[in-house]
C-alpha cells in the first residue's frame, strides 16, 4: 500500500499541512522545530488509527511522557482541545482512511472570592465559582482503507486496556532510541527464512559478508568471508549495524510503512552512501513505502547521489522540504526530475 497524500490539521505545531506525491522513499528535510517529526507522529496515529493507546507511544518517544489525561493536549495545535485533530491520506489507488482526535471533557468548579477572605464584614462580596474544562481522556475515531469505521474512547486510567487489534496497514516507527534493538527484528527476519535476502543486499556494501545469524541473549552474529568464526556485529561498526536494524524492521512491515526519525544519527558520513544503497534495493524488494527525516546535509547528498546511479528507481522517491516563516508554513517536494538539478545548483535543501 503506498499513500499518494497526507492532510494534516490541528496536530501538534500545524493549523494545516498537505503533502502531495509521496513516493516509495522519501526524505523529510527542513530547520530544525518545522514539523519533520509532527509528520511522522501524525501519519503513525493515522495508520495505527484503531488504537488509541499509540497516543501514549508518540509522546514517550519524545520524551513528553503522560502523567494526567490533560497531558493529551499537546497533541493539539497550540494546545486548543476545542479544534480536534484531524489527519487523513489517500493512497496510490484513491482508497482514503481518516483520523479524529477529539477531547473527552470533564468539568471542574474553582472558587473566586474578590476580596480574598480579607475585611470579611465590611466588604463582604459572594464568591463566584469558576468552571473549568479538563481533558479526562481521548476518542479516536477512524475510517480506514476498507470503508470500515471504529470510534475508541481512551483514558490512561483505564484499566484493562482493551485489545484494540491489528491495524489494517503494518506500520513501525523508529527514531534514536530505538534504532538499535534490532534482536527481535532479525529473529523474526530468520524465522521467515528472509536471512538470505538481507545477506544478497549486505553484499552490495560488503562482499566479506556471507551470512547473519542469531546467537544467545539475542545478539546477532555475522559471517565474514575468511573468518574461522561468527562475529558479534557490534564489532562490524555502527554503520553495519544500524542498516542491518533498518533492513530487519523493513522485512517486518512487508507492504507496509516504515517510518524513521533523524536516520543519520548515529552514522558517520561515510555510511551514508551504503545505508542508502540497502534501503533503496529493500523498498522495492519488500514493496515497504519509507517516510524518514534529516537535517543532514551529508544525508540528502548520499540520498540523491544513490539515487543519481541506479536507474532503476525513477519515478520512486521524494525530496519534501517543510520552510516554515513567520509561522506559516510552506512545503516544496523536489521530485525525480528537479532533486537532481537542486544539488547541482547548490540550492537549499534544508
């Protein structure tokens, strides 16, 4: 399933966004505090739309963890529960799913004595109670690519929390604290007997590797040609193991989305290339649509330099820059045909 478009209101930083023409791979670029991240908040609640409780998951992952119900407000725009949040997308063959966050309200009374319980018996004055509005908890209500709609209340009070079930569009959400436990992943890669497919696009970065296997306590092993033994890829360098954590999580959401915050963290600069050759080839592979963020010049120059090689990928991946000024903002996608121009011109690209 790949998305065409992506609207976003209300959410978090944005009155209004719309994204046009998404690709198989695209790139998020812009200053730092745009909305990079937003879009990817926004589009993660969106497919996972049946399940509340991944209000709670966005948050933690920006280190804004929920305490009270009323912490839900940030997930609104200048924090105003009263315009709800909306976010919707079409997909390449014009099947639409849409998503309503609104606040469940609860009302709260606060006496306001004017003359702050002072001269009681000369200036004596009714107090007057003040009603407030408090968030008690969220509903969620979606419509997805099959017609089917659902509307879940939410409140993390709530227990137990109900099983809220699978979405209809297998989605994973990586950013850098994350990036790196990939032990799981890569079991299940083996489990699916999808061990050979990683190795075939390891090889295009080195021809050295021959196999990847799991080994105890959850650590991954890589076979090196000429090597009497397995090595613990941590010993491979940072850049092997976060694509092999990128190409394990891309297997795992096979015609689905992949969704990757800041993907350069972490990498020298000299890995990007190869990081952008692996996700290229296993997009199409496993037919996985890619939505990722940088402010790295470095990053958007491998990006566009894999792209400019391989024929093969025409028409199948998106440069989309978010400028924002005077608090409006605008977004310019760089397709295809113009990426390329844009480098060769050095004109801005973040």
């Amino acid at each position: 399933m790949l998305l065409k478009s992506v609207n976003i209101n209300n959410f978090r930083g944005f009155k209004n966004l719309q994204i046009k023409d998404l690709k198989l791979v695209n790139l998020l670029i812009g200053k730092n505090s745009c909305g990079k991240t937003s879009v990817l908040d926004a589009l993660f609640l969106l497919l996972g739309g049946n399940n509340p409780t991944l209000s709670v998951v966005v948050q933690n992952m920006r280190q804004m963890f929920i305490r009270s119900d009323n912490d839900f407000k940030y997930l609104f725009n200048d924090f105003n529960i009263n315009d709800i949040v909306n976010v919707s997308a079409e997909t390449a063959d014009n099947k639409k799913m849409s998503l309503e966050i609104s606040p469940l309200v609860g009302l709260f009374g606060a006496n306001n004595s004017s003359n702050n319980g002072e001269n009681k018996e000369i200036f004596s004055q009714p107090s007057t109670t003040e009603v407030h509005k408090l968030m008690i908890g969220i509903r969620y209500n979606f419509t997805g690519i099959s017609g089917k709609s659902s509307s879940n209340d939410f409140s993390i009070t709530l227990k137990p929390i109900p099983n809220y079930g699978m979405p209809e569009v297998l989605v994973e959400y990586r950013n850098t604290s994350n990036m790196l436990f990939m032990g799981q992943a890569v079991n299940d890669l083996i489990m699916n007997k999808s061990e050979n497919e990683m190795v075939d696009i390891l090889k295009e970065i080195s021809n050295d590797i021959i196999g990847i296997k799991m080994g105890a306590d959850n650590i991954v092993y890589v076979d090196v040609k000429d090597k009497k033994e397995l090595l613990p890829i941590n010993v491979m360098g940072d850049g092997i193991v976060k694509i092999v954590s990128i190409l394990a999580s891309l297997r795992r959401v096979k015609n689905g989305v992949l969704l990757i915050d800041e993907i350069e963290n972490g990498l020298h600069f000299s890995s990007l290339k190869s990081l952008w050759k692996a996700i290229f080839k296993a997009c199409q592979l496993y037919n996985v649509q890619i939505l990722a963020t940088t402010h790295s010049y470095e990053c958007i120059k491998s990006f566009c330099n894999v792209y400019d090689s391989n024929n093969k990928l025409s028409d199948e991946i998106s440069l989309i820059r978010l400028d924002k000024k005077n608090n409006e903002l605008r977004v310019v996608s760089y397709n295809e045909i113009n990426i390329k121009t844009a480098m060769e011109n050095e004109m801005e690209v973040r």
